[in-house]
C-alpha cells in the first residue's frame, strides 16, 4: 500500500509539473503547444542515459547513446536543459512564420514524427522497446537494496515535491509578473501586443524554453521512478490528457493547473483501473479516452474558464487605503 | 513646435499589392509634428491598408518610410512602436481578460519586470517600476475619466469605452506619432464628441497624430491638413475648406 501511495504522489508530482509547464505555454501565453509530451520525454531520455552505464553494461542488451552513470542530481538538472534545448530549434521553425492553428498542427506532427524515428532508430535510444533499467537517483551511492525501501520511496516522494515547489515558484514569478501580463496580452491579441512593442517572437520563444525546462525536468523524474522509458509512453494523446487537465482545472491559473493535475491524469486514471473488467479487451481504455474528450467538450461548453479561472488582478490603491 | 522643423514621416512611393491588387499604390506623404492629420477618403481607398503598412503591421511592398530621419521600413511593427510610432485599430483590439488597468499597464515599456529574468527576481527587483507606471496609468484613467473602471476587464466595455483604452494605451508608450484608425468607429454617438475633445487637446499639447476618419464634421473640427485618398493613391491635401472646392474630390466622395 505504500508502494501505491508513494507511486501515486510521485506520478501527481510529474502531471503538476508538466501541467504547470503546459499552463504557462497555453493558459498564460496562448501557445497551443499539442507536441508538449516531446519535451517531457527528451528529459526522460536524457536523464536515463546519463544515469545509465555505458550500453555494454548489461551484456548489451540495450543500445542507447552515452551511458555516463553522472551522479544524481545532475540527470535531472541534464534533464531541463535539454528539455529546453530541444525547445530552441522546433521554437523557431514553427513559432516564426506560422499562425497560432498551423503552429499547433505542425507541432502535433513533429510530436508524431519525433516519437516514429525514436522507435525505429534503434541504436540512438534502443527504439521501441525504450531503455531501462534506468538506476535511480543516488542507486551508485546508497547500494539497490536501500532503493526498494519505504524510507528511499519517501525520498523520492519529498525530492519529487521540491520540484513541483521550484517550478511553481518560478511559473507563479512569471505569471503574476509585467512579463506575464506581456505575455497575456499576446494571447489575447498578438496584432495589438506587437504594435505595442511586444518581440511575439522573443516571447513565445521564451516561453517554449521555460515549458521545455519544466516538462524535461517532469520526465527525468518519472524516468528515475519508473526506471523505463519507451515509445509507447510518450504518444501525442498524452498531451491531449494534459490539455484537458488545464482545461478543467482552470487556463491561466497555476493552481487551477495543479488541481486539473491531480483530478484528471493521476485521479481520472487511477479511480477508472479499478473499474472491474468487462467487453473485449481494450474497451475500458477506449472510454477513458471518450471520457477525457467528452470532459474537455463538457468544461469548454459549461466552465470554459474551468473550476479555478484566472484571477483579476487589482492593484492597491494608495488613496482608497 | 518650431515651424523650421521638418516633418517627423515622411513616406515616398509606398506600395503595398494583395495577389495583384494595388491597396497602395504609390504614396507619398509628410506628416509635420504637432499636428492632427486627417486621411479620408471612400471605403476601399487603401487608407487602413497604408496605416497599417506606415506602423508594419503588414509590410511595404516598395516604397521608403522615414521617420525621424531613420528609414524604418525594414524594421517589424515592435521596434516601430518602441521608437514611438503607435497605430490603434479599426476594430476593437483591447486585451478582453486583462483589467482597464492591465490593459494599459501591458503597453508600459522599460518595466524591469518585463523579461523573464526580472520576473524571477520577483517584485522587489522591479516593484519601483510596477508602482510608477501604475501612478502614470492612473493619471491617464482620470484624465479620460474612466478610473472607477480600472478593474473591469477590458473586453466588458462599451465599444466607446473600448475606444478610450485603446488610446491610452497607446498613450503609455509616450508615442511621438499616434496613428488613429477610425477612432470613433462603432462608437456610440453621445461619446463621439467626447473622444474628439480629448484628441483636440492631445494635439494641443503637441503630440503628432495622424487619424483615419469617415465622419467630415469629426475631421473638419479636428485635422489641418487633410490628406484625401481614392483607390490607393492620394487625389487631394490640404485644410479641408479647400479640398471641398476641388471636384476630383468631391466626385471621390461621390462616386467612391
């Protein structure tokens, strides 16, 4: 039972971070980023070969590309940066001449085209099967029997919540900041933003970044909690998931972002797997996806502004005090 | 303003085609400092277009636009609005889920919390800022009397109201030529009088203002000299007494 519970809270403190992530892009900024699930999955790869010994380890089983075995933490930190790396050249082929729908079809595609190369370019990152045995954080230091302790599973929990606070620190900075009132004016209207001084790109750009940061860091954790990572794990309806979770949970709002986190991808699919099975093979997992449209159709059409919408921000006034 | 000055815009031959249609075609105009310029003209005469091509909101095709001694028609619509040439927007363009406030304050530049850096410094890095524009901003809130609305969102506005907020946030850049694209467009009549008040006075401090307009009596009150465009080139220019007395325009008007 405390296997689940600490699986649970480590999984909640992956979707919030990458929800956060996602809210700054698309619930602050405005950019329909439908590729998202790319950046989480360049900081799981990146954290688990840097964890990795080299390939030849394991009798060769696996093929992957440096296996550095780099002390924790420096996977995860290795983890954001190439998150936001990645963030850079995709940022400026589509960010650059392309309006807001084509910028979100044209990264659904490089999300899918990303996810087919990694699967057949086996020797980069060991394709479909994915890699693992990734070693967990501190597993070189502390030896693998301490990892499979209750105290090493709250370990992760706490490190995994620390993350989820500097991130939310940092996004709250940004949101509640003249830089994020920048950016909320260019999601609500670029032309105007840009003939008031706004650099449309320098800002989406930015944002790119700092999402990429925030969803490579989520992955790096999952990788070193899950110990794989594969193909199959990081297909573009993931990013659906996460769209719905903002949408639910309130767009523009980081708490609302938090909340919609923990109500659809950890609660949503958790309370569904204990449904008992019934139909072919398949069906369940078929409704959970009509159940995430049909919640995402539901919010937009009743609360489109979600259960924790945007707040106003007022300013004190000195003659009113 | 000294008479010697020389204009503060000028535009020579702009062109700006669609797919072969010439919305602007050929254009040359002055803009002197410290006064309202009227551009007029029949529906389709390219006077948005050649707005929007004067702020780079769309690109020239050919022509030079010099502004302050500097050619700025390379230059992207931002880097125009940062060296003080600010256009409004036919449409209604406020940021609808930021407050009246918001609104102008998003317009504010040299706020050292607008960059990703300065906001994670957090508000002590750039509260000083913050609270200076805030001041300024709510200056130009009672001067247009609109302060009991600062924290309405922008987008719950009447289209006159809308209209106000456009202008004073285009006012926070301190602009030095405001282009106006029909500012009194869907707006309610009561409220017409009012806006053209406050750009009388504008223009009475000094401040450079070239102003598309349909209604005559708007421009005939206001803007000295008027600029007359049909079919994308400019058929008349001049103090509008005058320009009634030429029959290319009148038949423009007309016929246009």
């Amino acid at each position: 039972m405390t296997f689940y519970i600490t699986t649970l809270l480590v999984y909640a403190a992956v979707d919030i971070i990458a929800c956060i992530a996602l809210n700054m892009q698309f619930g602050v900024s405005g950019l329909v980023n439908f590729g998202f699930i790319l950046f989480q999955a360049a900081g799981a790869y990146t954290a688990a070969v840097l964890s990795l010994p080299p390939q030849s380890a394991n009798g060769g089983f696996q093929q992957y590309v440096l296996g550095l075995q780099l002390p924790f933490p420096l996977p995860w930190i290795a983890g954001a940066i190439a998150g936001g790396v990645v963030a850079i050249p995709i940022g400026l082929v589509v960010l650059r001449k392309l309006r807001g729908d084509y910028q979100a079809i044209a990264l659904l595609v490089i999300s899918i085209i990303a996810n087919i190369v990694i699967t057949n370019a086996r020797p980069f990152l060991n394709g479909a099967a994915g890699v693992s045995l990734v070693p967990p954080p501190l597993a070189d230091q502390i030896g693998v029997e301490a990892v499979n302790t209750y105290e090493y599973q709250y370990f992760y929990v706490v490190i995994s919540l620390l993350c989820v606070g500097l991130v939310l620190f940092a996004a709250n900075r940004i949101a509640n900041s003249p830089y994020g009132r920048s950016l909320r004016a260019m999601r609500e209207n670029e032309v105007a933003a840009a003939a008031l001084g706004k650099n449309l790109l320098a800002q989406k750009l930015t944002m790119f970044i700092v999402g990429g940061v925030m969803g490579g860091l989520s992955g790096a954790i999952l990788v070193g909690f899950i110990g794989l990572w594969a193909p199959a794990g990081w297909l573009y309806p993931e990013t659906i998931v996460l769209f719905a979770a903002i949408i639910v949970g309130g767009r523009g709002n980081n708490w609302g972002a938090i909340l919609g986190a923990i109500l659809v991808p950890v609660g949503f699919f958790e309370a569904t797997r204990f449904l008992p099975n019934f139909g072919q093979p398949g069906l369940i997992p078929a409704f959970q996806w009509v159940a995430i449209g049909s919640l995402i159709l539901g919010f937009l059409w009743f609360r489109p502004k979600g259960v924790f919408p945007e707040r106003r921000r007022t300013f004190p006034n000195p003659s009113a005090g | 303003m000294p008479a010697d000055l020389g204009p503060l815009l000028t535009a020579t031959d702009v062109h700006r085609h669609f797919e072969g249609m010439h919305a602007v075609d050929g254009v040359s105009i002055e803009v002197l400092p410290g006064r309202l310029t009227g551009l007029i003209g029949p529906n389709g005469a390219g006077k948005s277009t050649f707005l929007a091509v004067l702020a780079g909101t769309l690109p020239a095709s050919e022509g030079s636009i010099v502004f302050d001694g500097e050619e700025i028609s390379p230059l992207p619509a931002f880097r125009r609005a940062r060296r003080g040439l600010v256009r409004t927007f036919q449409l209604p363009s406020e940021f609808a889920q930021l407050t009246v406030l918001e609104n102008l304050l998003a317009a504010a530049p040299k706020n050292r919390g607008d960059s990703v850096v300065g906001a994670l410094l957090g508000r002590r890095y750039w509260g000083a800022d913050e609270d200076a524009l805030v001041e300024r901003a709510r200056g130009l809130l009672g001067r247009f009397r609109m302060i009991e609305k600062e924290n309405q969102y922008a987008g719950d506005l009447s289209g006159g109201q809308k209209r106000l907020v456009e202008i004073m946030r285009a006012l926070m850049l301190e602009p030095r030529l405001l282009l106006l694209d029909e500012p009194m467009a869907g707006v309610h009549p009561s409220i017409v009088g009012e806006i053209a008040s406050y750009l009388e006075s504008l223009r009475d401090e000094g401040l450079t203002i070239l102003m598309v307009e349909h209604q005559l009596a708007i421009v005939e009150r206001l803007c000295d000299p008027v600029i007359v465009m049909a079919q994308g080139k400019v058929i008349g220019r001049g103090p509008l007494v005058e320009l009634r007395r030429q029959r290319e325009v009148v038949d423009a008007y007309l016929v246009g």
